[in-house]
C-alpha cells in the first residue's frame, strides 16, 4: 500500500522517523531538503520532469546524506541553508528502478536567513518560495507528501 502514487507509477510507500533508521535490506540513496525561510518552503521546477520539487538528489560515494541535502540545495537553488535536522527516511520505488527494488532518501529540514538569487541551469527551470497550502499545481505528489511528512 503506497502513501502516495505518481501518475508515472513511482510511489511513496513509507516515511519513517528518523531514530528508526531505514530498513537494513533498503539502500539510503538520496536526500530531500525541505528548507524554509519564513514561513515558506523552497521548491525547485526540474526541467527533465516538468514538476516543482523539493530540492534534492542522490548521495555521492563519499559523502554523508546530510552533506549530500547540503550540496544539492545549493546547486539547484543557490541557497546555503544553516542547520539541517534528519526529519525521517521516505521509502519509494520509482519504474526502472529495477524489479522489487525500493529505495530510500533521508528527509532533512532546515532554514536559511535570506534568499540568495539564482541563476537557471539546463537542471533547474525555477525556483519558488511558497506558503504552506500554496504550493503550484504542477508539485510532484511525492514530494508534496513529504513536505506534509517531514513538517509535522
């Protein structure tokens, strides 16, 4: 049962908190970073799917998730956020993935003291602040059901 599908068939299947540690069979691939300032959230527009996101990426081999969140939100944002807390670990699958294989991003939120502008890359098509209940249509549901996750 997923919390959340995409009409692409990648989905959500749990968010679990952070002192439970991901699943030891789960490979901790990725990060996400719900960063505010204010009382908005940042989102980033990635233009190879066409959807506002939560900034984010896949872990490098030598780097820790957190510096990974770190390093993402600065490429695909150009905002550096201060403090990072581990606010859970999302298990998804997403198609061609490979057969039955699940994976998993730690969910870290943080803040940053003011907005830094940012130039658009051939990654990132947008950069948004958004107030809660304002997100844009085109908001992957993942990412909007992490958002709700990670905040609560």
């Amino acid at each position: 049962m997923a919390i959340v599908r995409q009409p692409d068939g990648a989905r959500l299947v749990a968010f679990l908190a952070p002192a439970d540690g991901p699943p030891p069979n789960v490979r901790v691939t990725g990060t996400v970073a719900v960063v505010r300032h204010g009382d908005r959230v940042l989102l980033v527009l990635d233009r190879g799917r066409g959807s506002w996101e939560l900034p984010g990426g896949g872990i490098e081999p030598v780097e820790t998730p957190e510096a990974c969140a770190r390093r993402e939100t600065l490429d695909e944002s150009g905002q550096t956020p201060g403090p990072l807390s581990l606010r859970g670990w999302a298990i998804w699958f997403a198609p061609g993935m490979g057969t039955g294989r699940s994976e998993c991003c730690a969910v870290f939120a943080g803040t940053v003291d003011r907005e830094v502008p940012f130039a658009l890359t051939a990654e990132i098509g947008g950069v948004a602040w958004c107030a809660p209940g304002e997100e844009p249509a085109g908001m992957a549901l993942i990412d909007r059901a992490l958002l709700s996750l990670a905040t609560r």
